[in-house]
C-alpha cells in the first residue's frame, strides 16, 4: 500500500505556545489541542486532524546540529495554491525577520525560512502539470533565485498550483 501524503510533523521547540504563536502569524496555523508543553495545530486548508504538533523541551535547549554534525531532518515544505498567496506568506515571513531564501527550482516556486527557534521549513508554489511541458525551462530541476513578481506575470496571481502534480486536475 503506497504512502500518499505527509500527515503531519511534530518538532522540539524550546517553547511549544512561543512556536504556535509563531507559526499561527505568520502561516495561518491554528491550534485545535493545547497540553502542558505541547500544542497541536491544524492548517487553515487542512482537514487533518493536525498538521503539526510542537513540544517544549526548555529554553535551555541548543540548536539542532543536523547538517553540521549530525544526520536529521533538514526541512519541511508547505504548498500554497496560489502565487498570490505565496507573495503574502513571503511578506508575512518579511515582516517576522524570518524570511531566509527564495528559489526557483523550476516546477517548484520556493520560500524558506527559519522559525523561533532556528529550524527550517519551505514554502512552495508547484507549477502546474499543463505548464510543465509548454514551458521549455519549468521541468527542469534548477536552483536560481525566485523573481516572485515575474513568475505571477508568467502564470497568474490566481492559477491554481500543482494540479495534476500534487493535486488532481478537476474537470
């Protein structure tokens, strides 16, 4: 039986209400449990029951060494629908000072950014499955800075992302 999707993520954070707080501004996240240490939150398109689940280990706690000097999780990747709403999570992200990078990865429009506590997550817009092919670059794995205005001229503000990709076309 094939996996079809990530369910949720669960992260260490020195402080798991901080972390909400943090996730809850600046992408929308909303929390549906709260427990001593521990906060589960849901995405505002999401049906999930959560979408990611933060708990507190203390303040006292260092930053992750994964990458440096030990194996682990190096981010993890939201989708938007839009490349409207990617340019307001990019400016949300601006505003928080957390805002880190932007790529174009070519079917792949990308944010990344660092959250309270120093750990990494994306932000992405796919590019259509009907683009891919029409367009002589978008298929191609690259990594070049995003022109966020130029693409939502390319594509549109409006154009649903990743359909036929990570979700299915609609008739």
């Amino acid at each position: 039986m094939p996996i079809t999707r990530l369910n949720h993520a669960v992260l260490y954070v020195r402080n798991a209400e901080r972390s909400a707080e943090f996730y809850g501004d600046v992408l929308g996240f909303r929390p549906v449990m709260t427990l001593p240490g521990a906060v589960f939150l849901q995405a505002d398109a999401s049906t999930n029951d959560h979408d990611l689940g933060l708990f507190t280990i203390g303040d006292g706690a260092g930053p992750s060494p994964a990458g440096r000097t030990a194996v682990g999780l190096y981010h993890l990747a939201w989708e938007v629908d839009t490349l409207a709403e990617l340019q307001r999570i990019a400016a949300r992200l601006t505003d928080a000072g957390a805002l880190v990078g932007a790529s174009d990865h070519g079917s792949t429009k990308a944010l990344y950014a660092r959250d309270v506590d120093g750990i990494e997550f994306e932000v992405s817009w796919l590019v259509p499955a009907d683009h891919l092919d029409a367009d002589g670059d978008a298929a191609k794995a690259t990594i070049k800075p995003l022109d966020l205005a130029a693409e939502i001229e390319r594509y549109g503000a409006s154009t649903r992302g990743g359909v036929g990709v990570s979700s299915p076309a609609t008739a």
